[in-house]
C-alpha cells in the first residue's frame, strides 16, 4: 500500500443539513405488465405516468409507522456500545469523527482523490493495545496468586495475514504462528524489513506437508534460532530429526470436541511421539499443544475442558520432564465480546496451579495463539446506501454499494453477528431496514438468512447514508479473498490506515479501489 501525504483531522467539523423527513427509494419498471393487462382509462393514465418516469431512482413517502410491522426487542434507535458515541449527528468511534475520515480528500501518487466507498479502515493502535493489554492482564494476575511461568502471545497469522497487521504485531513483540508454506515466506520478509530479528519465537503449526517441512527446515539453518514445529501426527517427525539441526519441538493433543475433530495425536500416539523424538539426537520436546474446541467465553465449560488438557500434560511431562511449555491454542473471542478478560485470566491461571499441585507438577510457562482477540477490533467496513428496495412485509431494503456476502463471508455461511451502525443521519427518525448487496443473489443480506431475522434500526432518510460494520477485522479478509475478483464482478473497495497520537488521527497509507482492468486482469482477461 503506497503512502499518501498525512491528514490530520482531530476536531469536530460542522456540517449544517436541510432535515428531511422519511423517505425511500424505490425503481419503478417503465413495463409493468398489471398496468398492460388492464386497459382501463384509469390505467392508462397510470402507464402514461410510469412512461414519464425513468430507470433512476425516485422519492417516495414510505407507510407511518404504525403500519409497520412489530418486531419484540427492537428499539427506536440502535444501542451504542462501548466506544461509540453520536455528535451532531455524526458517530465517533474512539474518537474518530467518521463521517470527517470518509470525505476527507488524500494525496494518493500525486494526485487529490476522494477515497470511495466500499472503504476498509484499519486501525493498527487497536492491534498494539490488545497486545498489550493481554499481557497486562497475565502480570496481573501472575502476581496476585503468584503464578511462577511466563507467557508468550503468538500472532495467529490466519486470522487475518495481512501486511499491516503482521508488521505491527511484530513489531510490537509477538511472536508469529504459521499455518502453511507461506507463513515462512512472511517471516523472510519481516526479517529483511526489520520487524524481527532472527531470535523471535515462530511456532510451526499446520500440517506439515514436504514442502513446508522442508521450508521450515531450510528457515533454521538460515540461523533462526527459536523455530518450534509443532507435530500433528507421527509421520512429521522425521524430516526434522533427520535434518541434523536443533529444534525445540511441539505436540499437538487431540482434545474432546463436540464435533468428529481431524486434528492431534491421541493420548496413546503422545507418549509414541515422545519417544521418537527423545530418541533423535536433536529435537527437544518442550511444548504440549493443546487445541481447544471450546471458547474461552465458555466458562465453566472453557476450564472444565482444560483441566481434562491439563492432566495429559501432566502425565507427559513425568514422563518427558524438559516438557516444561502449556500452548492453549485459540480460543480468545474478540475484544468486544463482552468477556471479562481479567477474570478469564485470573480463574485459568488459578486453574492451571490447582490441578499442577494435584498432579505433582511444576506450573508449565504458557502461550497463547490469539488470531482473533488481537485482530478482531481493529477495522471496519463502510457502504453508502446507493438504492432502497420496499420488501413484501413492509420492510425496507437499503442496498449497498458492495456485497455482504463477499465482505463477510461468515454472517452469510455461519450467521456470525457484527455490530452495524449509521455514520451520518443519526439527527432523525429510525426506521426497520434490511440491507443487501449489488449482487444478483438471494442471500446477499444482512441480516443473514443464518441469522434471527430481526431487522437493523437505521435512519428513514437514505440519502447519502453511510453504513459502518465494526469489528471485522478478523478472518473476513482471507476468507471473501483479497485482490482477487469478486462475486457478481464487484470490485474491491478502497484500504486506510489510520493512525493516532493523542487524540489526533493521521491517515497513513491509502489505498485507491479495484480498477476494471484490475478485476479483469485477475480473471484471466489480461487487459
């Protein structure tokens, strides 16, 4: 992403606006077939009027409200939750004037350009605080019961691989969890920007396929000194013990899940990998793996299954004593989710002492693989309301400039929720909407068809409405893809990164939208 000349917008920019009262926008067909039908002197003065109208949209008044329908819960106006607040009419989220970030003009190559929407706005001082949040909750607690490990937090690269967040997380310490090949080739390059040095820990999850296997193994002997493999079954111990080179080395456990689960070794194939690997010569066991099923949002639950990890790595360690490192996994949910994180972390680590002293054991040193705590919170997503489409119930459809399902992949195939609000219009009524995308598909809305469908409260007034979708800076990049062409042939938005200095707000990088030559050059057409 190209750098642009830095704008600074720290203060509350006025705007005056004529109120309007409720309004939608419908597209009536010049050939409406009832009308063709029905030969009626009423009805061709109907058809003659529908012939004056053209193919752009119109405004109409839509029904008062109490011809609207009843849905229990929903309020006049959406809550705002923490972190949100409404100006003038405007939302501010930590500070930030949205409605200024979207219609301030940026220097891109030269140039004076309007940013457009579909607009992806990151902030990496989120990804930094919740770093550092996370450890801040760990020292805490650690000297409060006494808790005599360490923890490392892992950046979980697949929750969102993108070069501004991998450059700012390591940058800010943590260290880096792969997933595939292409993980390593990140490390390369974070290594030759100076994000790292060749000390940092990365930890080698996925399968281990000969390629990466190899990768990870040529990654050591360019002098990496803290690769730790992680095995997921027996067969990928051996490239690395007939390597040569030293390694620390993980296992990864198959934990109990609700669900048939494909990954780990089981109890019995632990001890067997242990052994090979305390018969290499040059892999150190040091680490159990235990990939939890069950959110940390779970409770009781959460360390209910825990404790069933923990007493396997108890029984490991006796047996294998330089066993000495605990890895949770994931499991963290996003910052936002409402979990009372200290609490989490004081009862977890109250957890792991009780059934080590039960067991006989020292306290393991801890790590944590946070892909979506860390990331989650950092970006959001904006719209503007192109086009209004009345639904069969009374309900309004606001459609987007872009596709939700393509945006947000797991609202349309899982009914994940995300926190959805109105920029600008907030000064009049609200109304029950549902939003849906430019694509010709039945499921491109919001709320999804995986979802409760309870409509969003949004303004009556659409013109130049803007929508934000929050927290979605987790999985939804990799997931609808990124750079590549999308459904419907829309193409993709435009990127900022915003960062901030005591509450003043500076856009440091900008990246313009797809191109049509772009979104056909990756299709193949080679325009």
């Amino acid at each position: 992403m190209p750098p642009v000349s830095a704008l600074r917008f720290s203060r509350l920019v006025e705007f005056s606006r004529h109120p309007h009262g409720w309004r939608f926008l419908l597209l009536i067909p010049c050939d409406h077939h009832s009308v063709l039908e029905q030969p009626t002197e009423t009805k061709l003065r109907e058809r003659e009027q529908i012939l004056k109208m053209t193919a752009l949209p119109r405004t109409i008044t839509v029904p008062q409200p109490e011809t609207l329908p009843v849905f229990p819960g929903v309020s006049d106006h959406p809550a705002l939750p923490e972190g949100f607040e409404v100006r003038a009419g405007r939302l501010f989220h930590r500070g930030l004037d949205l409605m200024t970030l979207i219609n301030t003009p940026l220097e891109y190559q030269g140039q004076l350009t309007q940013p457009a929407t579909p607009m992806y706005v990151r902030r990496p001082e989120s990804l930094r605080d919740n770093f550092r949040q996370l450890h801040a909750w760990f020292e805490g607690a650690k000297a409060e019961i006494a808790y005599p490990g360490s923890l490392m937090v892992a950046f979980a690269s697949k929750a969102n691989p993108s070069q501004p967040v991998a450059r700012t997380l390591l940058n800010a310490g943590a260290a880096y969890e792969c997933s595939s090949n292409y993980d390593v080739e990140i490390v390369r390059h974070a290594l030759a920007q100076g994000w790292i040095s060749r000390s940092r820990p990365i930890l080698a999850n996925g399968f281990k396929l000969p390629a990466y296997a190899r990768n990870l193994i040529r990654l050591r002997a360019e002098g990496f000194a803290n690769i730790l493999p992680i095995f997921d079954d027996l067969e990928e111990i051996e490239p690395f013990a007939e390597s040569g080179l030293h390694f620390e080395v993980g296992l990864r456990s198959r934990t109990d899940s609700d669900h048939t689960n494909r990954f780990g070794l089981s109890h019995e194939d632990m001890f067997l990998a242990a052994a090979r690997i305390a018969a290499s010569g040059n892999l150190r066991l040091t680490t159990y793996h235990a990939m939890q099923t069950v959110s940390a949002s779970k409770g009781f639950q959460y360390q209910s299954a825990l404790v069933n990890s923990l007493r396997r790595y108890a029984a490991l360690h006796r047996a294998f004593p330089t066993l000495h490192r605990f890895n949770f996994g994931g499991g963290l949910p996003g910052r936002t989710s409402g979990m009372n994180f200290e609490d989490w972390m004081w009862r977890t680590l109250q957890t792991i002492m009780a059934v080590c002293e039960e067991e006989g054991i020292p306290a393991p040193d801890l790590i944590i693989e946070s892909g979506r705590y860390l990331v989650q919170d950092h970006a959001a997503r904006f719209f503007r309301v192109v086009k209004t489409r009345m639904g069969d119930d009374g309900v309004a459809y606001y459609m987007i400039d872009g596709s939700i399902m393509s945006s947000f992949p797991d609202a349309w195939a899982l009914g994940d929720s995300f926190v959805v609000l109105p920029v600008n219009h907030w000064e009049g009524e609200f109304v029950p909407v549902r939003l849906a995308g430019l694509t010709c598909d039945h499921d491109d809305v919001y709320p999804t068809r995986k979802m409760d469908d309870v409509p969003l409260m949004l303004p009556a007034d659409a013109d130049e409405l803007i929508i934000g979708f929050f927290d979605c800076g987790a999985y939804q990049e990799t997931l609808g893809g990124r750079g590549g062409a999308k459904h419907c042939i829309l193409p993709e938005g435009s990127e900022v990164i915003v960062e901030e200095d005591e509450g003043a707000f500076e856009v440091t990088e900008y990246d313009p939208p797809q191109s049509a030559a772009e979104v056909l050059c990756s299709l193949g057409y080679g325009l």
